[in-house]
C-alpha cells in the first residue's frame, strides 16, 4: 500500500512501514497513524507475516506528532464549546491503543530510526521490542518545552525501560541524546553505520523470522508479564507455565530432533 504519508510493503515475512513526509521532517499525521493500524491488523490477521519494521526516509525518523494537524482540529471546534475532560482523555486512549497493539502483538516490531527521532517518535520507539538507530540518530521528548508531558508512553514506557533517571532528563529536562549514549543506556539496541543501516535491520529481521513462531511469541509476552508482575515467585511460575506449553510442541519436538541428529 502506497498513501501520501507512508509506505506499507511485505517481503519474505518482514512487513515494513515507511514514513514519507521528508519535507515535513516525518510529523505523524493522522494518516500516518492510520498506515500503522493497517500495519498491525495485517500483522494479526496474516500468518506468513513474521516481523514488523518501522522506519523512514530522509534526516528525521520524525519530529513527532503534526502539530499543524493537531491546530487545525484545535481551530474547527466551536469557540463556545468547552471540551471536557473526560471527552478529550476518550480521544487520547484511542490514540493510546495504538501503542498497546504493538505490545500485544505477539510478533517482533523493529523500529528503524535512520535519522533524528523526537516526541512521539520515542514514545512510539517504547513500545516496539527492538530498537536500531544510525550514529546520526539523536533521541529526544520536547514537549516540556510546550507545557505538557510526553503522555503516550515518554513517561511510563521510557521509565520502565531506562529508568527514573534517564527519563527524568529526557521527559523532564528535555534534554537530547545522541545515538551512543541511547545505545548506553538501552534505549536502542545497536548502532548499525548509515551506510548498511536498512541491510543490518533487515539482517536482524531475517534472523528472528528463521525462529520458532510460537516461541518467539510467548517469550514476548513471558518477558513483558514477568517485567510487570515484581514477586519472583509468580515470575517463575510465568516461566514454567510458558515452557510447559512449548516443550509439546510439535516445533519444540522437530527441533530437539534434528539437534540429535547433529
């Protein structure tokens, strides 16, 4: 699928969305959000496809949510209507659920930041399981400087993922990083040369869809449940109910076959 603001194409299992507003530094316009629900549910829905990547072309990944567009709805509202709060917290959980799709999907998203990856850039880098950035990457959550917090994961998911202090600087201060203090942090996972970026992501990518499925899947959300649940006890019984499912399984079984063979 090709649409003014992004790209939706499949190759070999990996299914990659492209962000392409270079002249307007990748702002995530409504129509950019739209191209990544199409993404997901395409992700749900079709089996062949294993490992989703989301990148974009030019010097921004992106500048964050289009500040133009959110104006412009701003502007279309009757001046004499007061916007309720619950009825704006409505719009935003929609926009939320985007993010959380991502987490629940039971299969890889690689984001790709070729370039500069600001706002909801980040917040959206959070929520995908693997991140990869160019030395030219340089992270940041700007929307201090607005009045306002990074509200779609800047705060929680990037506290749960470098903690307080690192997310005190970013989201509090405002503060930018570049790609190798991200790398130090864990924000990103690696640093790949600009020069090879797309061909080291898609590397990676093929190396995760060569997995077993199932297991991939599980381990996905063992991780993410024993990262929410603190008792240990609990956490070893979510490692024991993940296993006993997967080592019956018919893969699990073909696998250990051919390791006896070798």
């Amino acid at each position: 699928m090709e649409d003014a603001h992004a790209n939706i194409t499949d190759r070999d299992g990996i299914l990659t969305v492209t962000i392409n507003r270079p002249a307007k530094l990748n702002a995530i316009s409504p129509q950019v959000t739209e191209a990544f629900w199409t993404a997901t549910r395409a992700m749900m829905e079709r089996d062949d496809l294993r490992c989703m990547v989301i990148t974009a072309v030019g010097k921004y990944f992106t500048a964050g949510i289009d500040l133009a567009a959110s104006a412009e709805r701003l502007e279309n509202t009757p001046k004499d209507s007061a916007r309720p709060g619950w009825n704006y917290r409505r719009g935003y959980r929609e926009h939320h659920l985007l993010y959380d799709e991502f987490e629940n999907l039971e299969k890889p998203i690689v984001l790709a930041a070729q370039g500069i990856c600001l706002g909801a850039g980040v917040e959206m880098a959070m929520s995908c399981d693997f991140r990869f950035c160019t030395p030219k990457t340089e992270w940041a959550l700007p929307e201090i400087n607005l009045g306002v917090l990074p509200g779609s994961g800047g705060s929680s998911r990037l506290t749960r993922l470098v903690g307080p202090a690192w997310a005190k600087y970013m989201a509090m201060a405002g503060m930018r990083i570049s790609a190798e203090r991200a790398l130090a942090i864990g924000l990103t996972h690696e640093v790949f040369p600009e020069e090879t970026f797309m061909d080291d992501v898609y590397s990676f990518c093929r190396q995760l869809c060569e997995l077993p499925a199932e297991a991939v899947g599980m381990a996905k959300l063992d991780i993410d449940m024993t990262t929410d649940v603190q008792d240990r006890t609990v956490q070893r019984h979510i490692d024991r109910l993940v296993n006993t499912v997967l080592v019956n399984s018919e893969e699990h079984k073909k696998r250990i076959a051919r390791f006896k063979k070798k």
